[in-house]
C-alpha cells in the first residue's frame, strides 16, 4: 500500500501545474547579451513594444550590436549602447521607429528605448536601468527586461563615455543560440 501511494503522490505531482517562474523562457523572445563580466538574459516585451522588439531581434541577428560600446553609463541611472559609432549621436540604417509609449514603469533591469527630442526617434540604441527612473515612465519606450545577470550589467564602468568602455561581447536571439 505504501508502495501505491508513493506512485500515486509522483503521478499527482507530475501533473500538477509547473508555476510560471518555473517554466522555460520564450527563446523567439529572449535575448543573450554576451558582457565581458558574464551573461545577461533579456525577456523581450513584444506585449508593450511590438516594432521595437522586432527591430531589436532584426539587428542582433544581423550581429549590429556585438561589439559595441557601452558609451554612456551613469551610476544610480542607467547604461547606454547601441551606437556603432560609440558616440551617442549614431544608430543603424533602418528608419527610425515610431513610439510604443505604455505606464510600465522604468525601475532596476528594464530596458528602455533610447532616443532624441523626438518620441519617434528611436532607432538601434537603448538602456538598461541601475535604479528606478520613473521620470522617464510614459516618455520613452520599453522593449525589455534584465531576468538574469543583473549583476553583470552592474560591472560596466561608469562614464560619459567611459575612459575604457566595456563593448557588448556578443548579442543573440535565444532561439537561435547553438
């Protein structure tokens, strides 16, 4: 008898419900962001920013942002990259995107759209935050989230621009990570 309850408890247990934060990743929606210091898994948001995310997807399997530096970090702020020229004022050939504003807030480990004055002048550059910045919350764009390596995002020196700036090693779509 102790022996059928024992199989009954696992065949119970296996078909219970996995909880959310167990469950893998979307890999179409993931993103490995590849720094000197580690890792960092990105959740993409196509839920809030449809055209960023695929424009976002679209660069890095193009390999736009490996590479490239992080050229403006500001400690207790955020983290910037996305420029091939590294100087803040560049961005890839395609058309600018136009905004996806939403009230998501912008706290530690989203990822938000960097642009100019204009809202819908987003292109290939974006942030990562350190710490809240919820001035920003309905004024810029966000497209994702850090999950894990948050504390590898912590390491990039600081600086604007950095005297050595750390350069994103590698940036992959989970899905077609091998």
């Amino acid at each position: 008898m102790t022996r059928f309850l024992a199989v009954l408890a696992l065949l119970l247990f296996a078909a219970a419900p996995i909880p959310a934060l167990a469950q893998a990743a979307d890999p179409e929606n993931t993103l490995y962001m590849d720094l000197p210091y580690g890792r960092v898994v990105i959740k993409l948001r196509p839920d809030l920013a449809p055209m960023h995310v695929e424009r976002v997807k679209e660069l890095t399997r193009q390999g736009f942002y490996d590479g490239i530096v992080f050229h403006r970090v500001i400690d207790g702020f955020m983290a910037q990259s996305g420029d091939p020229t590294g100087t803040g004022m560049g961005g890839s050939d395609k058309p600018d995107l136009k905004a996806e504003f939403t009230d998501t807030p912008f706290v530690r480990g989203v990822i938000g759209a960097a642009r100019a004055n204009d809202p819908n002048s987003a292109n290939s550059q974006f942030f990562i935050m350190f710490d809240e910045g919820r001035f920003l919350d309905g004024k810029y764009t966000v497209w994702g989230e850090v999950v894990e390596g948050m504390e590898f995002v912590d390491q990039i020196k600081r600086g604007e621009p950095p005297a050595d700036p750390d350069k994103i090693v590698r940036m992959q779509v989970a899905a077609d990570a091998g």
